[in-house]
DNA sequence: TCAATAGTTTAGAATTATTATAATGTAGAT
DNA sequence: ATCTACATTATAATAATTCTAAACTATTGA
C-alpha cells in the first residue's frame, strides 16, 4: 500500500467500508518507510497513547482480520505465545531477535534460493519461508 | 530418546523424577518409530483415550514444559493458534500441511544448506529453519 | 436531502488456552 | 518406617481472543 495518500479509495477498492477507524490504523500501518511488524497490543497502544484516539479493543481486532482477509496484512507465527502481524504480505524471510522479541525482513539478496528436493504427492508449494532465530552474541555472558 | 527403553534411567540423568506420569508420557512420546509432532490436546486425548489412563491436564502441560526445559521436546510455531511440540529437538525443517495442520520433518538432504548473507550486529545466529507450507493440488478446486 | 439499509463499532460477556494455588500424594534418602 | 522435597491434582485465576446485541454510520437511491 503507497504511502501518504488516500486510504479511503484503498478501502473502498477491496470492499471495506473506509470507517474513522480503518482510516486511522491504515495511517499507523502504512505511513511508514519500512515494513512494520507488530502484536495487537502494540497497534493498541500506539492508536490511544501515540494518536490520543481512543478505539476499541474488539474493533482492532477485527479490523486487522478484515485486512488479513484482504490482503493488507499477514499474520506470522514466530512464537506460539504471541501473534505477529506483518505490513509486508508478500512471501518473505525473518530474523528474530530472541533478546528484544523483535521481527525483522531479510531481503531477497540476503538468503539464496531455497531449493527443495522432496515432493508431497498430492500437494503444492504454497510458501517457503526461513526463520532465523538470533541473539545477543556477549562472549562474556555465561 | 531410545525406544523400547528405560525411561526412569533417562529421567534420573536430567533430575526429573521418574513418576508414573512422566513415565506413561514418555511411552507415548518415545516408543514410536518416527518424529511425533503434537499439541497439548493431541496428548492428552492419546493418554486418556488410547492407553485409557486418567490424568490431569495440568499435568500434561506441567510435563511437556518440564521436558522441553530438560530437552526431551522443542516447542514449534507454525499457527499461532496452536501450539506444536516435536519429539524432534534438533534444528530441523518443516513441511506444514495447511489441509490436515499436520507437520512432516524434512530430512537433511531434502534441502540445501542455507546460507546467510546479511549479518546483524552483536547478534550471533542461533537456528535456520525452513517452513514449507503445502496444501492439496485439485485442479479441480475452485 | 434524507430516510432506509447494510455494514461497523462498541462495551461487556463468553470462550478458550494456559498458568497459579494449595491441598494431597509419592519418590528417594536415611 | 519416616522424612522431605518435589509432583500431581482439582480448582481458581489469568490472558488472549471471539461473541453478542445494541448503538452508530456510510452508502444508496427516492
Ligand atoms: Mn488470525
Ligand atoms: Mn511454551
Ligand atoms: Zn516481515
Ligand atoms: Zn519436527
């Protein structure tokens, strides 16, 4: 999704209705440089202590299903205590910060290729993802 | 862990106490040919319905946790509405089968080495894993 | 313009998964 | 056999998510 425009058109074009609220987490999802990859509670809390709007729980949820479902957002699953979502939908590889619970995007230069070489008769390839788990590196620590 | 064998030595050496519980969880974990992946549910419903023992769900989950600390199991995330556990501990890859949610191991030679390029600083690499979600190939579908 | 309508938001209740509590039970040591 | 630390259990508590039903609002078209 550009960034700095009109959201409303954005909605309207996938058959949302472009509410107040839709309007105001599509400006806290996608008027930003970088992709953005967050838990409800952080959209929560950026929404009422960032923007001083006040929203409620159950329409955060929602509205990031209603985008999941259009194609705005992709959920990520990196740890089974926590939902991720991720403005970037395209399929793409992750490193995960084990220190700061932190997500961030690897570009395509950054991993080959993955090739792979068993079949599941009967099934496609939907996704091919790599996660890369890190953390902090003290040799001091431990 | 062996199969076939003396679960109450291999709960002695890691300081778990060998009770009946932990001794009838590790029959159904380890005494099987293969990878077992599974959730809570999964187990708790195989303990009281195929070995037709009672026990309590707390325990299980009591249990599980106290193996994956000891590294009998490795927690897995595939949905974040689940939680999946791998008799498997090691780094591994995984096909997901988005039809069934059920996990496959990938072998070694089933996909190449994965090499990192991009490097984040201070951080040292802890796993690579893959995930590759499949679904079925109708044609016919849709 | 301005109701009619369908879709949306909301507060709060309900549900589900998981963890905590505290009483009871048991393994391992003496 | 007794003791003690740890484990199991039923149950309560918590946390994340979804449901409900009433109030609200964007859109349509008279
Ligand atoms: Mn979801
Ligand atoms: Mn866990
Ligand atoms: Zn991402
Ligand atoms: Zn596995």
């Amino acid at each position: 999704m550009p960034k700095n425009c009109n959201f409303i058109e954005k909605l309207r074009e996938v058959g949302l209705r472009p509410t107040k609220q839709r309007i105001k987490m599509c400006e806290v999802l996608y008027n930003r440089e970088k992709t953005f990859h967050f838990t409800i509670n952080d959209l929560v809390k950026i929404i009422s202590e960032k923007m001083n709007e006040k929203i409620s729980l159950a329409t955060v949820y929602n509205t990031v299903h209603a985008f999941e479902k259009k194609g705005y957002l992709k959920e990520i699953s990196i740890d089974s205590h926590k939902s991720y979502f991720d403005t970037n939908t395209s399929a793409h590889h992750h490193f995960f910060d084990e220190d700061t619970h932190e997500l961030i995007d690897c570009d395509e230069s950054d991993i080959d290729k993955i090739n792979i070489r068993k079949k599941i008769t009967g099934k496609k390839i939907n996704s091919v993802e790599v996660l890369v788990r890190v953390a902090s590196d003290n040799q001091t620590q431990k």
